[in-house]
C-alpha cells in the first residue's frame, strides 16, 4: 500500500496522526474530516479523499474512531516495522534528532551516535551510546544497522560518507547541504531544509 | 514566478543550486543537464524541463553556464530577498539551525535566540544574541522580525505559540512534533521530519 501512495500522501497522513495521537490522550472517541481539515487548513474533501485511499470510513454525524483510524496510519505508513539506525556525528543536529520522541513511535530505532571528537565517545545522548567511527564496521557487524543519519560539516561530509559505505551502510538519510555522490546500491535522500523554508515563503507569501 | 513553481520544482531548483555552487567553487565554467540528473539520480528531461521553466537556455554541446544558472536560481527563489527571523527555544536543534551556514545563502537571517533558561541567556550563538522570551515583544519592536523558527518540547509547544503570535510573531516554522492552532493572519509551516524519513523509506524499499 506504501508504495502506491504519493509523497504528499505520506506527508499529509503523518501529520493527521499527529492529531489522532493528541486526541487519543485527551481521550477523545471520534474525529471528523472537518476537523482534521481545520487544524491544517486544508481542504475538507482531501482529507476525506486520502482516508478513503487508506479505507477508513467515516461514521455518518459521528466521524472516524480515532483509535482505528490511528491504527490504520501506522499500518499503512508500516511504522511497526522498527528500521534501526546509526546518526553519523555527535553535533547540535545529531544530537538534537537522538532527542526527538516522534522518531521511535514511527519505527526509527537511533541505535547509536558516531563521531570523531574523544570528548564525546564513550558518553550518552538520550541513553544511546556515542562511539568512535573507527567503530563503525564492526558495530555494524554486530547489529546488522545499514542506515545511517548523516549530520557532519559540509567539507567532511564525502569522506565521511565514502567511510561509512564501505563499512556497510545501504541508506543514508543526509542533513548536510551537499550533494553527495554514492556507490550503486547505496540510497541516498538529501534532507533539504532550505526548500522546506523557500516553500513556505511561496505558499505564505513572506516578502 | 516562484508563485507559479510547484513545491517540487522548488526543491529541484535547490538542489542544483546546491550542485552550482560546489561546481562554482572548482571554477569549472559549464556544466550539462546530464551531470546535474546524475548527481541527483534524476531523469534528465526533468531537469531540462525545470530549467526551461526559468528561461534558462544550455548551449549546445556545452551546457548550461554555471554563473548564470546559479544567478537565475537565486533570482527566481528570491534568496537576494533577506527575511530574518527569530529562532525559539535554544536547545540542540535551535542552535543547529542558528549554525545552519547554507541557510544566510537562501536569504535566511536568524538574528537572534530566545530561551527561558538562565543559563543560556546572554550567551552567543555562532555571533547571535540569545535573549530571554519575556523580551521577545520588545526585540519585535525593535528589528520588525516577524518570521519564528519555533524548535521546542511538544509540550510548552502551543502556550509558546500563543506567546510569540500576541507579541506580534506572523509566520511560524514549526519544528515541534505537534499541531499548533494558531489565531487568523498568522501563517505557520510544520516541519515533518518523519514524513520526510517515511517517504524516504517508501521510495527507496528500506524494510
């Protein structure tokens, strides 16, 4: 199912469970698609469109269960799957993404932290362990982990990732605002926060 | 124009920025539609398809000119246009950001850091001030920043929130894992890091 849905969809359906998620702790029974739509500002008939594309059926004046509907998100998105991974550089970033609560609930397991600095090996960053990157191949040995969060300084960044291909890594999910180029086999999504911003000064017309 | 691109064609534009710029650094003059779909591991009529979008024209047998494209794609993402913002909460992620050097290149100025821990008040952020919440409405006041970049704990997420929009805050870059609601006239954006892991996961079959 995963697989046929489009980039938006997925996007849109994280951010509808983050909502399900809010209503589940107050305790809340039922949702409406208006609801959903208000909180967003999107439009009514897409939230209803996309719950449809995931078969979730309204109940007529009452809504979704929230509790089914939350269920069927994280099935769809295959969040039950836990994908584990290893964050490549112990900075403010990859710290920072160590710390973040949502990761875990959608399956990403941060398993532990790399770096090259001796004052940080061997510490904890929210009980996960930093080692060296000299490490690395064994580590993966170990754990079987082949992706990797990649959050080191521009002018490391293609040694670094070189480094960790050879030692194992298939996926790299890369903060580093460069391109990178990788072996075949290996997958590489560049997370582009400066698009994200310029999207948001199209859509909201910040001048 | 950036009005008439597509959220997609946006962070494709970005990118090759990000593939100029590197090519711009090595002093190399020109550079085809084919070496940027490589990078990118794109189709390369996209690429063609986008750069004619932004009227730029590749020479035969040459390519497109480097300084040229790098200039149209800054003119067209209206980066030459500085918007500054504030960034909320000075924690990992806060000062990642702050540090984020690509960012001032889009046109991004984070000016200054706003905490409510003691501790970090007064200190400097990679040269900007961190001052407490309680001057925010002041420093508004003085610099006309009406952008946020809001990167604190879910759940002091929405009384924040309230705070900064009644201090005069109209557009908001949530990194906060939440749904904030927000007053009409105030624009916010949020940040959905695990959407952008999930479409990852999807697109590239990590299982």
């Amino acid at each position: 199912m995963k697989d046929t849905l489009t980039q938006r969809t997925i996007n849109r359906l994280t951010q509808y469970h983050t909502i399900l998620r809010d209503y589940k702790k107050k305790n809340i029974r039922f949702i409406t698609s208006n609801q959903i739509s208000s909180f967003l500002k999107i439009d009514e008939t897409q939230v209803r469109k996309d719950l449809k594309l995931i078969n979730c059926k309204g109940k007529c004046k009452v809504g979704y269960d929230v509790i089914e509907l939350k269920d069927t998100i994280e099935t769809v998105l295959d969040y039950k799957t836990v994908k584990r991974a290893f964050v490549i550089g112990a900075g403010n970033l990859g710290v920072a993404l160590s710390k973040y609560s949502k990761f875990s609930e959608f399956g990403l397991d941060i398993v532990a932290l790399f770096d090259t600095d001796e004052a940080k090996i061997g510490t904890q960053i929210n009980s996960k362990p930093v080692y060296h990157l000299d490490k690395l191949s064994e580590l993966i040995k170990q754990t079987g982990v082949n992706i990797a969060i990649l959050t080191i300084p521009n002018k490391v960044a293609q040694s670094v990732c070189d480094k960790i291909t050879s030692c194992g890594i298939k996926y790299i999910w890369n903060f580093a605002p460069t391109i990178l180029s990788v072996k075949d086999g290996v997958e590489i999504w560049n997370e582009n926060l400066i698009a994200s911003f310029l999207k948001f000064c199209a859509i909201s017309k910040i001048k």
